[in-house]
C-alpha cells in the first residue's frame, strides 16, 4: 500500500515536471495548505461555538448517566425480588423495565441528533467564514492552488501553511458588520 502511495506521488512529480517548463514551474505554482478544522477550532467564535456545544453535550450526558444509574437500581431490585413475585407481576415489572431501556435508548438517540444537528447549525457559518477568509487570501497573495491539510500524504508543518493567517482573517470578519465581511473578501486583492 506505501509503495503505491509512493510511486503515485512520484509519478504525480514527474507528471507536473513534465507539464511546467523547468525554471518557470517554481514561479508559476504558488500553492497553500489550510488545516480547515484547527481554523474553525481556534477562531474565537469556533472556541466560543465550540465550548457552548460541549457543555450543553456534558450536561445532556450527565442527565443521560443519571437515567441509567437509575435503571440500573431498578433492576437489580427487580432481580432481588423477582424469587418472591407472582409471575404475573414479575412479568409485568420485566416489561416495565424493557421499556425503561427502550426509552433511554431512545432519549440517547434523541440526544446525539439534537447535539449533531446544533453542531451542523453552528459551525455552517463558521465553515462558510473559513473559507471566505481562504478566498480572500488565496485572491490576495495570488495562490493557484489551495489544499486542505488533512489530504496531504505527509501534513507536516511548512512554510505554505496558512492556517494561522486564515484564523486571523476570520477573527476580524467577526469584527466586522455583517454585511461588510464578503465584499471585503470577494474585492481584496
């Protein structure tokens, strides 16, 4: 598997050394990598967003961890009594406690698509902000190519790394009137 990794970035190499003239492929290609996630992260809305959605998924864990506690001791006292129970009751207690689970695994499920879709809600715009800011600067400082970092082969730090201009750029749009933050991307230079 490595071995055709690294001959499909080798022949990719020989594909653009043969494509761009020798001398000038060094001036023509001006490209940048993003690390969209840690721009997102580490934008003072994205810790802010972020932190508000954490602590709401704690707080929903906790009351979900409670529940659970709580069935738990149900049935274990179930479990102490049911030697003394008539059938009929026992067997009413055992679908009691059935659909206890069910309705807890219901509630988790509820849950992880209400923390999934707040999550979605609140990071769209920021997302949409991240790459306002790459437009901005790719346009600006004339990148013909921009790659997200996480599709590289080896995302080690570099020097066409802009990730920490690109949460710049987002932390002033933030700054900015709503409606002044596009025109000023799309119109840079």
């Amino acid at each position: 598997m490595l071995n055709r990794a690294v001959r499909w970035t080798l022949g990719m190499g020989l594909a653009l050394s043969v494509t761009l003239p020798a001398g000038k492929a060094q001036a023509q290609q001006k490209i940048a990598i993003v690390d969209i996630r840690r721009a997102i992260e580490e934008s003072t809305e994205g810790k802010q967003s972020i932190g508000g959605l954490k602590a709401e998924a704690e707080r929903k864990q906790k009351e979900l961890l409670t529940k659970q506690d709580e069935l738990k001791k149900l049935e274990e006292d179930f479990l102490k009594q049911q030697s003394v129970l008539q059938p009929a009751a026992a067997q009413k207690k055992r679908e009691e406690l059935q659909q206890k689970v069910m309705q807890l695994q219901e509630a988790l499920q509820r849950a992880q698509q209400d923390i999934g879709q707040k999550e979605a809600k609140v990071l769209q715009p920021l997302q949409e902000k991240v790459l306002r800011a790459i437009d901005g600067i790719a346009r600006r400082d004339n990148f013909q190519m921009v790659l997200r970092s996480d599709v590289l082969l080896w995302p080690q730090q570099s020097p066409m790394d802009i990730t920490n201009e690109v949460i710049r750029k987002v932390n002033e749009m933030k700054q900015q009137p709503a409606g002044g933050a596009p025109a000023q991307t799309g119109g840079s230079k």
